[in-house]
C-alpha cells in the first residue's frame, strides 16, 4: 500500500508559543533505517518559560530515532522509544531549575502494511476513519476519563469539566512512566485515514465533528480545515494534527506530502474492540 501524510501545528489564536511538535516519516530506498513503513509521532508539551516546546521536540526526535533504529518488534520498539524519550525529558528537567516539572503527552503511530501498531502517554489522541465512520483508537490518561470510566460523570459533563485538560501521565514528569500500547497488531486497509491530533483539537470539535471534516478531500486539505475549524471556535490552546492515508498502489487518490504551520519542530521526511464515537 501507498502510504502518504499530511502533518500541521498551528500556535492557536490564544498562546504565544506553541508547545506542540509532530513529525511524520516515510524510509526512502537509500534510508539507512532498520524500518520500512512509516512513523507518525504528536506530542503536546507542558511546563517551564519554554519546557513544554523543549519536551515536545525531544520527545518525536527521541521516539523517531530509537524505533528506526530497533531490531526489536514494533510494539517492543514503541514502548522502548517512549521510555527513552520519558529518561531524556526527565534527566535534562533535572539539570535546568527552568525546566523542572516540563512533560509532553505523546501519540505514535507505526504503519507497516498489512498491520499498524500505536503507543501513547496523556490526552493528545489517535481516530481511525474508515468506511464513513469514525473509531477513538486512544483511550485519555486524564483525571476526567478517569472519572468518566468510574461512572462518576457523564461524557457530556465531561466536555465540559474544569478539569479536562489535566492528564495523569506524561512523557518526562517522572523517573518512570507507564506506555499505553495496543494490545495486538491492527490489520489495515487501503482507504483507511488516521488522525493523530492534540487536546487543542478534540477538546473543541466533537468526534463526528472531526469526522465530518477529515473524510473529505486530500489529507493536507483536509487537515488544514481541522485546524481552521479549531481556530474558528477560540483557538485557546495549540493545535496538531496529522492525517495518514493508505491507498492501493496506483490509485488516482491526490499524493499529499508533509507540511507545517509554524511547526514546533521540523516534519521530517483500531483494534476491534474500540468501539466507534466517543470514550
């Protein structure tokens, strides 16, 4: 399968600095990578006069460069990625008072047809659309998700809850840190579209909302209309978002390719137990 990306992040229309970083990579044939197929990373960086944007970008670099470097098995390489970037993040807070409690949330995608596997720290989230509907293939490592699983509020009341924004994990906050994985391999399809994206997104856009707007037209449209719909509605926080299409080689499907907004960093080059809407 062609495998094709668009990846953008916007300040929003509230910040000054934005904290978000994302990177998308696809191996050429001359990459030196142990990888084929292709690495999407989203990360949403807190804390400190410039801790959450230094977070952030260490957190893809760290991630992109010690899982295409692994021998190991996707899910094995995720997780060992994410704990390196979480001792970095952690040991370079240690040696800056300017930078102590900084952390990023992360969400990463690796796509090597015919399966997907996916890691995650925090809020920022990973859909699935497929055949016209929309999956929520993350679950949020948020005080409010959490009151939600418990049944103490309601997914309405949730929305809406002083506490929304405020995550229990986080890449770099600790010494050590629990990666959330999918528990197995995901087969995918061509026609598939993933949307990794950040709070500053979800937060102000329902599911289908987003669905709504992500299933039309080319990915780097497409994702520009995400960010511009967020902004339209407050743009209060940064906003991210990737869209990653898979096609059968040789369609006439438009070939997008990486693209930042005032990118923090730089782009470089559902399991079937989730159910469909909102956690």
């Amino acid at each position: 399968m062609n495998i094709t990306a668009s990846a953008r992040t916007d300040p929003g229309k509230v910040r000054q600095r934005n904290e978000d970083a994302v990177l998308f990579h696809m191996p050429s044939a001359a990459s030196d990578s142990l990888r084929s197929g292709a690495l999407a990373i989203l990360a949403d960086g807190m804390g400190g006069a410039s801790g959450g944007s230094i977070a952030s970008a260490m957190a893809v670099q760290e991630i992109s460069r010690s899982y295409l470097a692994s021998h190991d098995a996707p899910p094995v390489a995720l997780k060992r990625a994410a704990e390196s970037a979480n001792e970095q993040i952690y040991r370079r807070a240690l040696q800056d008072e300017h930078l102590h409690g900084m952390g990023t949330t992360c969400v990463v995608l690796a796509i090597d047809p015919p399966c997907a596997w996916a890691a995650w720290v925090g809020d920022s989230r990973l859909y699935l659309i497929r055949g016209g509907q929309i999956y929520q293939m993350t679950e949020d490592h948020s005080i409010v998700h959490e009151m939600v699983r418990r049944g103490l509020l309601k997914g309405e009341e949730a929305a809406r809850h002083e506490d929304r924004n405020v995550v229990t994990r986080s890449l770099g906050s600790h010494a050590t840190v629990e990666i959330a994985l999918w528990p197995e391999e995901y087969p995918v399809r061509a026609g598939d579209r993933f949307l990794l994206c950040s709070d500053g997104l979800h937060d102000l856009l329902t599911s289908m909302e987003i669905l709504q707007i992500a299933k039309n037209g080319p990915a780097d449209v497409a994702s520009g209309r995400l960010i511009d719909e967020a902004n339209a509605r407050g743009g209060y926080d940064n906003i991210s978002a990737i869209l990653v299409d898979l096609s059968e080689p040789g369609s006439k499907e438009p070939q997008t390719v990486p693209a930042t907004r005032e990118a923090a960093v730089q782009v470089l080059e559902p399991p079937d137990t989730l159910a469909s809407g909102e956690w």
